[in-house]
C-alpha cells in the first residue's frame, strides 16, 4: 500500500528549512483535493488512447510538424504516450493522420452546476465549440444542471508525477529531505511523497511554471512520469447513495461529448455515502 505524505514548502527558504515544521503541515495544504482530482482519474482509462491522440494532435498543431526531430513539445508528447504504453504503430499512424490537418483543436471549458451543490468543469479539445456546447444543451438541462460559471468553486493546480531513485540519496538522507530541498531549489509550492520504497513523488505548483519546473527536475535527477493543469475543488460533498448513482448516470453522458478530455468535480469519492 502506498503511503501518502504530503509536507508543504511554500515560504520556505534555505535559510530557514526546518523539515520538522514542514512535516507538521501534512495533510493541511491547499492542494489537499489533488489526491481525490488522481483518485478518479482511473476512471478515464477506458479513453486514455484518445486523449492521447488529442495531445498528439495539438503537439503537432503547436510545434508546427509532425517531424519530432525538429518538434520539441511533439517529442516530449511522444514519449509520455509511450509510457502509457501506447504502440508506437498507433503514434505513426496519429502523426500521418493530423500532419496536414489546418483545422486548429482550441482548449475550452465548460462550467455546469447540476442539482443544489455539485459544481463542474468539463475540459474539451475542440474546433467548434459552439456547436458542442449547444448539443450538450438539452442533455444537461434535461439531467438538472444549468451552465453556470463555476470557477470561484475551484483552483488551478499544476501536477509534476515524477519519480527519484533512491540509491542516489546520500547517506543518512530521506527521500522526504530530498525531495523538499529540491522543492525549496525550482520553486515547487508542494510536494507529496507518494511511495517512498519506489521513489514516486508529486510536486505542485503554479500551473504557469509547470513545464519549467518539470524541466528543472528532470536536470537534477528526477524522472518525469506526467505533468499537467488541474482543479481541484476548494470544498468537497459527499452524496446519499441514490444521488451518488444519479450523479453517476449524469457524468457518463457528459462523457459522450465529443473532445472531452477531463472532468473535474466538488463530489468525494473516496468517502462512503451516507446510504451505505
């Protein structure tokens, strides 16, 4: 089982490090709800390919080639889908398929409120979002939900999943020491150890510096696992059961929307409704 530590770094300098006060702070930082936004995640691995694809798609739009020799962020996106295990037939025949695209995919958000008080964002990669948002109309006003702007429920966060190898530790140093000296040196704002056996740590931080502070990483050791933007809810709910399912119900229709990449929500999942 892993274990779950999460020791807060913003403040701190080198000259005032007490990893003892840091220590303290577990589990009282702000970006305490990462843990729940990672827990759901495995949920989506049923479309882990098409999101996948989607970043692929945007590498190639962003870096203007589908050549990752001459295409950095192409190549940074090639290499994550490998590690998730994506066939490297799979990454050819996605370059060959967008490299002439001229139609750009776009970010957007759309903020929905369904019932009394869960608060959602649904992440879409799209060129034609008008159109997307007016189809999903009718399935969620039909469901309860109402768009509504949402974002003062959340905050922005960014995510570095990284991985250290312990034997490279110093004598006499954790892997706890370590990872928040490092922290304090790029700038990090939090870190949490998530298997000290294993060497899997997070780091958090503005969602501006993420692809910095990933670089800054990878230059001092670390082996970057993911990195990415996130929400994460500033107060969570816990359903009835039968709100839990009707919720659930509701969330695989939004699943339908065409370029849906994420989902982010206030509901908490790893507590047991108060129906069970």
């Amino acid at each position: 089982m892993y274990r779950i530590c999460t020791f807060s770094v913003k403040f701190c300098s080198r000259s005032n490090f007490n990893v003892n006060s840091i220590r303290s702070m577990a589990g009282h930082s702000k970006w305490a709800n990462i843990k729940h936004i990672k827990a759901k995640k495995d949920e989506f691995k049923s479309s882990l390919f098409a999101k996948l694809t989607r970043q692929l798609r945007l590498a190639i739009q962003d870096g203007k080639s589908a050549d990752p020799a001459i295409n950095s962020i192409l190549q940074s996106e090639i290499d994550k889908a490998l590690k998730q295990n994506m066939p490297m037939s799979t990454i050819q025949r996605t370059l060959s398929q967008f490299k002439n695209v001229t139609q750009n995919v776009k970010k957007h958000r759309l903020d929905i409120r369904y019932k009394r008080n869960i608060y959602i964002i649904c992440i879409i990669y799209t060129d034609n979002f008008p159109s997307i948002k007016m189809d999903a109309a009718s399935t969620v006003k039909k469901s309860g939900g109402e768009f509504v702007d949402v974002g003062h429920m959340f905050q922005d966060c960014g995510l570095i999943q990284s991985q250290y190898d312990t034997s490279k530790l110093l004598d006499g140093q954790s892997l706890e020491d370590r990872a928040v000296e490092d922290a304090i040196e790029i700038g990090a704002e939090d870190i949490q150890i998530v298997d000290i056996t294993t060497g899997y740590i997070n780091f958090f931080c503005n969602t501006v510096h993420v692809q910095s502070l990933s670089t800054k990483l990878s230059k001092i050791g670390y082996s970057i696992e993911n990195s990415e933007s996130l929400y994460a809810a500033n107060n969570l709910v816990t359903l009835p059961l039968d709100e839990r399912r009707a919720y659930d119900v509701f969330k695989d229709k939004l699943r339908n929307i065409p370029g849906l990449e994420e989902i982010y929500d206030n509901v908490e999942y790893d507590a047991l409704p108060s129906d069970m």
